[in-house]
C-alpha cells in the first residue's frame, strides 16, 4: 500500500496569453474547475500508474477537506480512483483548499493557495490513520500541509519503518533532523536550492550539500532538463523526454506518482525515475492537474517521441 499525507484543493484555473504585472487587468480565456492539491494529485498519479500491476498496489490519503461543495466534488474523484478514502476528515464551517492558477501561452504557471480545511490537518489526524501507515510500504508527504504535522507524520512513519518520500514543495526551510528521516527527498530546482543555501541551477552543489545533511537519496526534478539523482552509488542525470508543453501544472506531482508506483512495485530506483519521466513527459501535453495525469496504459513505451503526442 501507498499511503499519501497531504492536500486537497480545488484548482481554480484561467489562461491567459502572459503573466500580468502588479496593478494590471488582463483578459484570460478557458476558466475551469480542476481537482487539484499536492497530496491529492500524487495519490491520484499513484493510483494511475500503479493500475494494473500485479499484485495490486492499494492507495490511500490521508487529509482534511472542508464541508462545502468543492469538498464533495473532491472526495468524489478520488473514490472514482479507488483511492482509500477514510482517513480524509471532512471540517465543520470550513472551505476546501483552493489554487488560483494562471497558465500562460508557454504553459507555464503561476499558483497561489488558500489552504483552508488543508492547514488544519494536525498530528491527531495522523495518529487516527496509525493503523493506515501501518499498512503502507511507502509514505508520501508534501508541504502543503501543517510544517508540525509533516514532521510528526514523518517521524510516525520512519520509526514504523516505511519508506518515507517527502517533495518539499511549496518551498521551505526544513531542519536537519526531519531530512535524515526522509529517504527519497523530490525536490525542482528552486527547492531545492533554498535548502541546500546554494545557487539557483547547481543542482549537483545542492546535491551534495542535501546528502551531506544526511538525506539519502534526492532527485531534483529540472523540467525540460530532465532529473538529477544524487543516490547512495553516486550522481546520474536522466534527460527529459521532448514534449510540446502546454500546462505544466502537475508535471511534478505526476513525476512522484510515478517513481512511487514503480518502488511500490518492487522497481529499481532507476525504473522508477524512468516510469516518472514517462507520465510527467505526458502529463505537459495536457491540461489542468488531476485532468493531466496518465493511467499506466497511456503511456508511450520510453522510446517513443512523445513530441507527437497530440494534446485535447
Ligand atoms: O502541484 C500542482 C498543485 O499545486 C495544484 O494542483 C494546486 O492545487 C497546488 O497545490
């Protein structure tokens, strides 16, 4: 089992031909509402990517919604996914996490999130789902969440063992002690440069600096630049696949569905980072978060040039 700790959010989502400056009106096109959030688009990339390995690899999530309508519409697509739904609590008088999302002629996005119901996931949540992560190989967390619950979820979950995978996304500065209870840290360049205090683009400089903070293993998700993975046998960098973006909203947390589905299946490190380049390369050519992620069978052969894969 997969058990993901994590948010929720309704994506609230506009293109627009380019990003606005301060104090400017801009004409966007397309408004969507999209299932979004962190935790949730990972536990939904688990759950695609898993589908159809043998034995069946089991997702759950674990999390906080509040008692409005986007929080019905949410739950619902995660029970469309088979994912294990029982340990999302549903919060009296509170609104469901929401992002407000610009997308650009380029793809490329900018996200601002109201937490609500996410920002109140506490370590109580974590001891009533003990029994859930009992039960899991691997243990997915983000930082969309309560940095005191995170750290409590981790440590749950390190001193039962599990493996413990933490993308320390939105970016953050996170003490040393939680980092050496991670085992596969998944940050882009941005976090991870804020982490490791190194420059922007160093990923080998943020590499080393992260491994010498006692993280085991940190793949740094660089876009169209591929991954680096600094691993106990060294450096390797994985190039991308080239694609014709159109969102790259996701594209990270499809990335982890990926690498986890894979390792869940009893995959080498080394398939996994492949599997997630594979599905994140897709994810691109498509719009939206949850609406981007691939199912297992979608997926091009790793060979293939996904520059012709079509976009709808
Ligand atoms: O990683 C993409 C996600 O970030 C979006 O779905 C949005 O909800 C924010 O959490």
């Amino acid at each position: 089992m997969i058990v993901v700790i994590g948010s929720i959010n309704m994506d609230l989502v506009l293109r627009v031909p380019r990003m606005p400056g301060a104090g400017e009106t801009l004409t966007g096109s397309a408004f969507r509402t999209i299932p979004g959030g962190k935790g949730a688009n990972q536990a939904v990339a688990c759950a695609r990517l898993s589908a159809g390995s043998f034995p069946a690899v089991k997702v759950a999530l674990v999390g906080c919604l509040g008692d409005d309508a986007f929080g019905d519409i949410l739950r619902a697509a995660l029970v469309a996914e088979n994912i294990d739904v029982s340990q999302i609590s549903t919060m009296p008088g509170v609104a469901s996490g929401i992002a407000s999302i610009l997308v650009d002629a380029d793809g490329q996005n900018s996200i601002v999130i109201a937490g609500g119901a996410n920002d109140l996931l506490a370590p109580s949540h974590i001891d009533a789902a003990r029994d859930l992560i009992a039960q899991a190989r691997i243990v997915v967390l983000q930082l969309e969440s309560p940095l005191a619950t995170v750290e409590y979820a981790i440590n749950v979950a390190h001193a039962l063992g599990k493996i413990v995978v933490l993308n320390p996304a939105p970016a953050a500065h996170l003490p040393a002690a939680l980092l050496a209870s991670v085992d596969y840290l998944i940050p882009n360049e941005i976090e991870a440069a804020m982490l490791a205090g190194t420059a922007l683009g160093d990923v080998v400089a943020a590499s080393a600096a992260l491994r010498a903070q006692a993280c085991r293993n940190v793949l740094v998700t660089r876009g169209a630049k591929g991954v680096h993975a600094s691993l106990a046998d060294g450096m390797h960098s994985f190039a991308a696949h080239s694609v014709i973006a159109v969102d790259t909203t996701a594209a990270g947390d499809t990335f982890i569905g990926g690498f986890v589905a894979a390792l869940a299946a009893s995959e080498s490190v080394e398939e996994g980072i492949v599997l997630g380049q594979r599905a994140a390369a897709w994810s691109v050519t498509r719009h939206g978060a949850q609406t981007s992620i691939p199912y297992r069978h979608e997926l091009p052969d790793a060979n293939a040039d996904f520059s012709r894969l079509s976009t709808h």
